[in-house]
C-alpha cells in the first residue's frame, strides 16, 4: 500500500510523482500505460517527424466524425509513454496570455489567477536566458532558445514583420503579440519532456515506484471515497490501495474516460453501459474544447535548407545525425514548428485571438504521409473557439478507446475567425522575405480565395493542434467536475490533475500550463488542502 498513487506519467504525473516523493515519509506510486522513454526518437528533437508513425509511444486516437470537417474524423495523438504528450509534441513552451487564468479565477477558482499562477511556472523552469520577474532560472525543465535555427524560420519572421507585426523575442514576456522563434523545452540539444525534467533524475528514490505498462481499468471506492486503482499489466489485473490519496493525470481525453469506467460520471450515460452509478456527476467528459487548425503547405524543390526526401535531403540528414551525435547541435535540433506567432484577426480583437506554427519542411495529415521533396508549411489556429464537445465511452470495456468529439466549428463563429485567420496568414507568406523563395502553394489551398472557397478548405483539411482540455472542467457549479483544490465533487481522496481541469483553454501550447498546474497541485495536496 502507497499514501499516493499518480495515474499517468506524462506532463502532469511525472510532476506529481517527483514533487510528492520530495517528502521522504510519503510514499508514490506512478503508473504508467506506456513503456519508458528510451526511444533515440523521443530524445533527438528531430525525432519528432517520425513519432506520428510511431505506434508504440502513441495511443493514435481519433475522434467520432465532425459535422464541422465534413464529416472526417479527426486524429488525437496522446503520449503513451513516460513524459506523456511532453514526450511526442513539438516542444513549443507557451504559457498563454495573463487574462487566461485571471477568467479561469473569476469563474469561481480562488487561487487560479496570473499572480497565483505565475510562481509555479517560474518554479518549474530554467530558461537559458535567465531569471528575472516573468522567467526561472532554476526549475527543472529547460527552456531554450533554438540552437541552429533554420533559414526558413528566420525567413518567415522577416516576413511578418514586412507584414506590419512586430518581431516578438519572448512569447511569454511582457506581452504575447507578435512574430518571432519559439523557445522549446531543450536541454543540451536534447527534449526535455516532463519525464527528464522532473522522473529520471529521481528514479532512485525509495519512496517511489514507477510502474510502466500498467494500464488503469478503473478507480476503486468505498462508498464515495477511492482507496486504489485496478489495472492491467502483461495480461494480469492487479489491484494497488493507497492510503491517502488517488491523482488522476491521464489527460483531457482518459481521465474523464477513467471517472466514468469507475462510476463518477453523467449517470444515465453510465446506466445506459451497465456500469453502477457511484457518484452522478453530469460534468465529466462534458466541455471537451481544443484549438483547431489548419495548415497551408508550400512546395519548394529548390529550398533544400528545408527538410524533405530528396538526394540532397538525404545528404543534409546524414551529415546532421554525424553532428547531433558528436556535438548535440546542427538540423537534427529542430523541432520543425520553429518560429511563429500571436496576431490578430481583425484590428479590433482585444488580444491576439490566432496563432502562428511555421513548419521548415512540407507536413501533411500531421506527417503520417510521406512526401517527396523539399518546402515549408504554416499552421493557423484559433486561440479561444467557442465550440464545445465531449468525450463518452464507448462500451464498458476499459480497453476501448473513448468517444471523443471536440465538435469542431460547431459554433459559427469559430469559422468565421479562421477565415480571417487562413487570411491573415496569406498575408504574411506573401511578403518578399518568403515569396522571393520561390515557393509554390499546394493546389488543395491555392483555389481558395474566397470566403466561401475558404471554408470548404477549412473543412476539409482542418484538424487539431493537439490541444484537448476541459473535460474534468474546474469550478463550483453543478456542470463541474473538480473544486479550486482539483479534488472531485463528491468523492474523497480523488483529484484530476492535468488539462482536462481547464475551466477554458489557454491561449497558446498547453503543455506548459499543464506542467504548472501539477506544480501547484503539488503544493496544494502537500498543503492537505
């Protein structure tokens, strides 16, 4: 028996799980349902061009088929290994804009506002470039600059400069808008997911366990209080009790699947299943939001400095693993999204409501599909869609991937501001800084260029940017899942932890507002609050 078991190991778990074992008198176990974080894949930067390929560290979800894309289904990737998504994403470090948390406290979550929030993300980060009154020195996740940043990503920040956006050197400082590079989590040239940051240098603590391949099945209660977790590891159900408390970090898209498989949940849904209703909360799985996206790729067969499959790609990615291997630097540190931007899609917005991934290389279907030669791509996303979903399960077999259904541009006006969005990025891709490439635009985009013309693109190649939350939403109110002090209603020693407590998804990358919010669950479990 452990006083606490973390269930899941990605961004939010392997912060929990180091926190909570700081205390020598406590004892953790962390269980994880993918393996360790061994890959090369996962710890070269550049390895991220094949994890989309890469089943083993990827559950590979998608969603039910969107109204709003068509009639597609979307895909969901979600890290299946210890570090999590933080072990597969693009590395991006983004905390969003301060109005961000200041709605999430006024929606009745004391203590979730920017001046409550801002100490834990400095807590966990050592930026490159030093502490100061936004940024931390000391943490443990590495937060750097790009060590060889690509031409092309210089290229597009002259371009939207030309474009009449100002060139941004921090996106996490005194202010958000404008174009610029993206410092990511990089250590030495290396990831730095969630798992080497906070796990692996802590790995030899007596007082905690890491259990991989251990997937959970259910919660166990007693009454209305959760004393363990059963769950499978190479074709064997386990239980695992814990004295004080269970911490759920299995993401916006398991954990409410977690909640319901266990009984906490919408309760006609659940009685629909078979499963026994212990604790009727019509809440879980319900808010499911995300940032949808769309991306317009150029083809360039003459911008070898570009990733692509070419003669000269070839050559380029020989030389750059010989020099990844000897020195830590060169291509192989890309992280592909390097640069990009906060703008606005009309002068009249508040704050920057689009952002900006500019690719160097040509990505299509989220680089599942191979293509030939050489280019660079742009992503445009919306900050704040209206549109909300939610995830269900799909039969009472804990081994069944969950219904999701983010319900993409169910509100009109989340169309509406892509247009703009697709619009403003044309803009930017149009200056003499890219356009002097030579670059050619993909036929499936290049047709459209009216509203209407852009839409039926939107809809038939938008997707996610991979940045599920909501579904365990934070608040007092009857829809919501945890209070302040992420502590489900209704249930003693249950917390969620991780994105799916988002009372409304921050504007930009989430894994940085996911690792804060283990930070501060951390102290807040310490605390015995």
């Amino acid at each position: 028996m452990r006083d606490y078991l973390v269930i899941g190991g990605g961004s939010a778990g392997a912060v929990l799980a180091a926190r909570l074992s700081e205390d020598p008198q406590v004892s953790v176990s962390l269980l994880e349902a993918g393996g360790e974080d061994s890959s090369v894949l996962i710890h070269c930067p550049a390895g991220l061009a094949l994890m989309a390929k890469q089943k083993a560290s990827n559950w590979n979800m998608s969603t039910v088929p969107q109204a709003g894309l068509g009639g597609r289904r979307g895909y969901q990737p979600r890290g299946k290994v210890l570090g999590g998504s933080s072990s597969i994403n693009a590395m991006i470090y983004v905390r969003g804009q301060p109005e961000d948390y200041e709605y999430w406290s006024a929606q009745g979550n004391p203590g979730w506002g920017w001046s409550d929030v801002l100490p834990y993300f400095q807590k966990s980060e050592c930026n490159m470039r030093g502490a100061d009154a936004l940024h931390g020195g000391g943490g443990p996740l590495h937060v750097s600059d790009l060590r060889d940043p690509n031409p092309l990503a210089q290229a597009f920040v002259q371009a939207g400069v030309q474009a009449g956006h100002a060139h941004n050197a921090d996106f996490n400082g005194p202010s958000q808008e404008g174009v610029g590079l993206y410092q990511v989590t990089h250590h030495n040239g290396e990831r730095c997911s969630a798992a080497k940051a906070y796990l692996t240098p802590v790995r030899g603590r007596p007082n905690l366990e890491v259990i991989t391949q251990a997937r959970v099945l259910r919660v166990l209660l007693e009454g209305r209080r959760a004393v363990g977790v059963e769950y499978e590891q190479g074709g064997q159900v386990r239980q695992l009790r814990c004295r004080r408390e269970v911490l759920l970090c299995a993401g916006a898209l398991q954990s409410p699947q977690l909640l319901m498989l266990s009984g906490i949940g919408p309760g006609e849904h659940l009685q629909q299943l078979g499963i026994a209703v212990a604790q009727h909360l019509p809440g879980v799985g319900e808010h499911l939001h995300d940032h949808p996206d769309v991306v317009q790729v150029m083809d360039g067969p003459q911008l070898t400095d570009s990733f692509g499959i070419s003669f000269t790609g070839i050559k380029n990615l020989c030389r750059g693993v010989g020099l990844w291997r000897r020195e830590r630097r060169g291509m192989l540190t890309t992280n592909f999204a390097e640069a990009g931007g906060f703008i606005r899609s009309r002068p009249q917005e508040a704050a920057p409501d689009l952002q900006l991934h500019f690719v160097v290389g040509k990505l299509v279907d989220h680089g599942r599909r191979t293509v030939l030669g050489h280019g660079y791509s742009c992503h445009v996303c919306i900050l704040q869609p209206r549109s909300r979903g939610r995830v269900r399960l799909a039969s009472r077999d804990a081994q069944a991937m969950p219904l999701i259904d983010p319900a993409f541009f169910a509100d009109a006006d989340d169309m509406q501001r892509m247009v703009r969005g697709v619009r403003r990025m044309r803009e930017i891709l149009s200056q003499p800084a890219l356009r002097g490439l030579g670059g050619r635009e993909f036929a499936h985009s290049a047709g459209a260029r009216s509203d209407a013309e852009i839409e039926r693109f939107i809809r038939g190649y938008a997707d996610t940017i991979y940045h599920p939350v909501g579904s365990c939403r934070m608040g007092p109110g009857p829809q919501d899942v945890v209070d302040a002090r992420l502590r489900v209603h209704g249930v003693e020693g249950l917390r969620v932890v991780d994105a799916s407590v988002m009372p409304r998804i921050v504007s930009g990358n989430t894994n940085a507002p996911t690792i804060m919010i283990a930070e501060k669950a951390a102290d807040l479990i310490r605390a015995g609050r």
